[in-house]
C-alpha cells in the first residue's frame, strides 16, 4: 500500500470529516477541535478615492506546526483506520471508502492541514508506521501585517457560521456550555467581589461559613446568568460581541438552559439561607430578581439601565459581608458603593465602542442616548472612587494606610476618565476599560492588606468565654440538683 | 520529505458592509506550485433530517433558523408544539429582517445627506468617512425612533418565549418515559 501525502481544499470533505471525528466516541482527544476556523478577510472592497488603495495582502500567522506523522492501516475494502500526529497530538481516525481524506484545523495558528491518502496496491492488515513527513513552510508575510488590519479580520469561531449542522447533545460537551450559559468569567468577578465582602466584615473567619457563601452566591449569579440569556436570544444574535452564546448557537435548548437556570437558583438559594444565613439569602434572591426582571427588560426602555446594572454589581460584596456577620454594617455600605462606582468606568467604556451595535439591536444605552452624559458619568465615577477610598477608614474599614496607598491607583483611573471624558475615542474608551478590569482586583487585594484589626473579634472571644463558664457552671448545678433530687 | 508551497484558499461569502467579497478562509499547503483556488460553501439545509437541523446566522436578520425533525408517529401535543416553534421563529424572523432592513436603509440615507454636506473627499484628496462621533446622531435619533417598537417586541418575545416553556417541559417528560417503557 502507498500512502501519498498530499494536500487539497478544505471543500466539502472538511465537512464530512469533522463530523465523523465527533461522531467517533473512540476519539480521545476532544480538547483539539477540528470545527474551529478563522476566516480572514483577504481583500478590502476597492474603493473610488485616489490614493487609498490598500494592497490586498495575505494575512497570516507563522505557524507552530513543524511537521506531522501519518501511520494507516486497512482493515478491510469499506473503511480505513488512521493514527495522525499533528503537532503533540494524535488522533484516531476511521475514513470510509468513498472519503480518504482528513483535514485539521488549528485554530491558533490558522493552519489547515488535509492529509490525502491514495489508495494503490491494498495489503490486507498491514501497519504502516511513519509513513510520511512533511515540513510546513513558515509564513513570510508576518511583517506586513499591521494593527489596522487585524481590526479588519474577519473571525468566525467555527464553521457552523456558514454551514447547517444537526442538534446534538454531545455530553462531554456539557461543562463547557454551562460555564458560557453562566458568563464563568462574570460569575468569577462576582464571586471574587463577595469573598472581598467575607474577608472585610469585622469578624472572626471562619472558612466553612466562607466557601458555602462564595458557593451560594455563585450558583445564584450562575441562575441569574442563564436566565438572562434564555431571555436575551433574538437581541443576542444581533450583536457581534453575544452572537456566540450557547442558546444562540443551539448547542443548548431554552428548556434545558432554564433548566439548568433553576436547579443551580435554588441550590444557591438553600445554601445561603441553610448554612450562611437568611439576609445574605434575600440579598441574593433580590439581585437575582433585579438583574432578571428589572435590568434585562429595562435596556430596551430607558438608559437608567446602567444605574440599575450597577446597582446589581454592587449587592455581591454585600452578600459577602453579610455571609461573615449577619448585618450591614456602614463598612458593607460602603464596599457596595465602591463596587457601584466601579461599573460606570467599566460599563460606559465599553458601551462606547457599541454604539452601532446597541442602536441596530434596539437597546436604550446611554452612550448612544446621551453620549455626552457617558462621557461625563464615567469620569465622574472616577474621581468619586478616589472619594470613597479617601473614607474607608471613617467607616471602619481599612486603616489610614489604604487611602495612601490606594491613591495611585485610583489617580491613574481618574486621569484615563478624564482622558476618555476629553478624547472620547475609541483608543481612550478602551484605555479605560481594559484598566478598569485591573483596577478592581488591585484595589481589592489593597484593601484586604490594610484591613483594621477589630478589637471586637477579642471581646467576643471573652463574652463567649464567660458565656461557656457560666453554662458549664449552670450543668454544674443542675447536676447536683439532679443528684440531690434523685437521692432524696 | 516534502517541501510544500503555500496556497491561498479564498472564499466567496457574502459579508454585512462590503456585500460579496472573496475571504481568505486559511492557508492550505500543496505540493506543486500553487494558484488560488476559490471555492462557494452552500447555506442550504442538508436533506437528511434525522434530528433538528441548525442553521447559519440568517443574512437579513442574524437569527439561526431551526429546522424542526418531524418523527414519523408525531402525537398532536408534539405537532401542535413544533408548529408554534415554527410559528415564533417566524414572527422573529420578520421583525427583525424588517427593522435591520430599516437600518441599513436609514444609515445609508444618512451616511449619504452627510457627506454630501461635508463634502466625499478629505482636502488632501482621500475619501472620506464618516466617524464615530459623526454618526452618533444617527444612532441617536434610530434608537429614539424604534424604542416603542422595541418595547412591543420585547413584551410579546417574552411572553411567547415564557409560555412555550411549559409545553416543552411537558414534552421532554413525556419523551422521557417513553424511552423508559
């Protein structure tokens, strides 16, 4: 038998052959997926102005892949076993007679690899090992690409984005579609912003109380999540930046996202209620509800949206706080209203560059509203987090230390507000939002350092202490009550 | 030991702003000198339906269409669902084929009023295009425009999306214990 290496266009063939690389449960490596293709845009519509004719060049990434082993063997006439070594992987592939060919595709490096076998003299149940190796040229081109035209690419995630494709439930798939149905990386600022609330409430730690809380309070932001997407489908799928949601795409159905939504709502809501403690709970349910059935419809209605937002991402320290002592201290206020005040920098930077999108998609969003009110909110909030740093200590939350050392940090955040304030480009707005996704966990790390130690942590350790003498004294006398009752 | 050349494998596609252009869709390697290929994938739906089908992004309104799997015994519950699926997937289908139809109409208008008032070509002769800040007023006074609308929408999408949660439940249950006996 001899094998030819040799490659061809990724026609319908590519099709054909990723499904059967998924539909094959025997394929181990299912972390490398042969679904995910980047197209990139080649050439620019030649417009009519003189002098502005870009050179339609190639676009391309030097690729990592150096060379790939191919070993076949034939079982019989109808199919074709193939081991492949693409890089440091290795696959196992079953090709029918009609279809002897298997194409890769490597999304970080663009590459796409078709291996072609021929068929020629067929011994039955010969190995063939090493069969052929093959050196990728390295692309040349890679100085030529610039910043402008990386903006101009075109991306697509995956091939279903031209093509149709079957509903399946792949289940190994499933982790994967619940963390994105749950905005994992949302859900994780939420957690972290709450265990911040737990490690500054005044008092003492206690880390059973502080993994169920940051739990709870993850399993109900994951509720909240899913239940935003289930009902944000149509609005979804207009938007470049949310067109790749899982409901969206179909990998996941209405039913078992709202499914999924309520299983993990109500888990998160019996922990906090049954091992932390029923305000954190109601915190909880309350910004569940606010975030579902306030926020989401209101973005269509009115650009207070983005205070209402705010006003949800500033509720999961409090929960945390509330985790650790039961009460809203003006400590807990306070941490909300920072995390309030951080939203604004963050969300209205974002917003800028949307623009087109949030209009097309019918959203009331203030920076297309009222952009001059974006401009002038954000830098605002700059300035006023420099404020609410300045009176941590007041409210007993950090010692003096904090203000200084916060100071920095929150200047830089006030100086790239006034700059977005001043510019109000899409340079500056990014600037701006890239910094603030710094900032937040700088800030909070800071915070956590300069902690007050709390006096009150030793008194209650006494109170308690003279609690327990006094009930042990109590049993004392009861028991000798009892034994002088009983003897008597 | 093969040493390969570079080939260039465009795709023709049909893109939002620049209407028909040619994509380059990867690099591929041959081993003969190369030239480029172009090749036309095809949106429509395959003809084997053994289960649901999803579709691309819809060109007009970015909604992926489903093609519901009709089973050979369809009960009446499970036929009266999957026509109001079919039926909402419609309703959606139009709204927003019209309204991004009215955008793109819209934005042309504006884009078009606009620079006949600035003038198509910057001073040094390059032509010119309209900003961000300079299109801010269209998607101002768009939104202000279909905000009712979208506010109908919104209600009437959430009512269908919410009531045809339970019929679904029901179905899946029902599908269950069928599989079961």
């Amino acid at each position: 038998m001899v094998l030819r290496c040799g490659f061809r266009l990724p026609c319908w063939h590519l099709m054909k052959h990723t499904r059967l690389l998924h539909s094959k449960p025997t394929q181990k490596h299912n972390n490398v997926s042969v679904f995910k293709a980047v197209y990139r845009k080649f050439a620019t519509k030649p417009s009519k102005g003189p002098g502005s004719v870009k050179p339609p060049i190639e676009v391309m990434k030097t690729s990592k892949v150096t060379s790939h082993d191919v070993t076949a063997r034939e079982l019989d006439h109808e199919t074709i076993d193939v081991g492949l070594r693409v890089g440091e992987k290795q696959f196992q592939v079953t090709l029918e007679n009609k279809d002897q060919d298997v194409s890769f595709f490597i999304p970080k490096t663009n590459d796409l690899i078709t291996v072609k076998f021929k068929k020629a003299d067929v011994v039955q149940n010969e190995v063939l090992e090493n069969v052929a190796e093959v050196n990728v040229p390295h692309s040349q081109d890679k100085q030529n690409e610039t910043s402008e035209k990386k903006e101009d690419d075109l991306t697509l995630d995956s091939i279903d984005e031209r093509m149709w494709r079957e509903r399946t439930q792949d289940w190994k798939k499933l982790p994967d579609i619940y963390m994105k149905l749950s905005k994992i990386r949302l859900t994780g600022l939420v957690v972290v912003t709450s265990m911040a609330g737990f490690g500054m409430a005044p008092a003492p730690f206690d880390p059973a109380l502080f993994l169920l809380g940051s739990l709870g309070t993850a399993l109900m932001s994951c509720s909240a999540n899913a239940t935003n997407q289930y009902l944000e489908v149509p609005f979804d799928s207009q938007m470049n930046r949310t067109k790749n949601r899982p409901i969206v795409r179909g990998s996941i159905s209405p039913l078992h996202a709202m499914t999924f939504a309520t299983v993990s709502g109500v888990t998160g809501f019996t922990i906090l209620t049954c091992a932390v403690n029923p305000l954190t709970a109601a915190l909880g349910t309350f910004n569940l509800l606010l975030y579902t059935c306030v926020y989401t419809p209101l973005k269509r209605m009115h650009i207070v949206n983005t205070w209402v937002g705010s006003i949800v991402g500033a509720i999961p320290p409090m929960m945390g706080w509330a985790a650790c002592c039961g009460q809203l201290d003006p400590g807990a206020w306070l941490l909300g209203a920072i995390l309030y005040a951080w939203q604004f920098p963050h969300f209205n930077a974002l917003s800028w560059n949307l623009r087109a999108d949030y209009s097309r998609g019918g959203y009331q969003m203030m920076s297309v509203i009222n952009p001059d009110l974006c401009k002038r909110v954000a830098a605002r909030y700059c300035v006023g987090m420099i404020g609410l740093c300045s009176i941590a200590p007041l409210a007993d939350l950090t010692t003096w230390m904090f203000v200084i050392d916060s100071l920095p940090l929150n200047g830089y955040l006030a100086y790239l507000g006034y700059r977005f304030y001043r510019d109000a480009d899409s340079k500056s707005s990014r600037k701006l939002f890239r910094f603030s996704l710094i900032h937040i966990p700088v800030l909070i790390i800071l915070m956590l350092l300069s902690k007050k130690p709390h006096k009150q942590d030793t008194t209650i350790v006494k109170k308690s202490g003279i609690q327990e003498n006094t009930v042990a004294k109590n049993q004392q006398l009861t028991l000798e009550n009892t034994g002088e009752k009983s003897k008597s | 030991m093969h040493n390969l050349y570079l080939r260039r494998v465009l795709l023709t596609c049909y893109n939002k702003t620049h209407g028909v252009v040619n994509v380059q869709i990867c690099r591929s390697y041959c081993d003969r000198q190369p030239k480029t290929d172009q090749i036309q994938l095809s949106r429509k739906s395959p003809k084997t339906e053994r289960r649901d089908q999803i579709g691309p992004p819809d060109v007009k309104s970015n909604l992926r269409h489903v093609k519901f799997h009709v089973p050979e015994n369809e009960t009446a519950s499970e036929r009266a669902f999957r026509e109001r699926m079919e039926e909402i997937q419609q309703w959606n289908q139009d709204f927003w084929e019209n309204h991004n139809n009215l955008y793109r109409k819209a934005k042309k208008e504006y884009v078009a009023a606009k620079l006949d008032q600035l003038g198509h070509f910057h001073d040094d002769g390059t032509k010119r295009n309209l900003s961000p800040d300079e299109m801010a007023d269209f998607y101002r006074e768009f939104s202000i425009e279909n905000r009712n609308k979208h506010i109908r929408y919104n209600k009437e999408w959430y009512k269908m999306n919410i009531l045809s949660l339970w019929p679904a439940l029901k179905l899946a249950t029902s599908q269950i214990f069928k599989a079961k006996t």
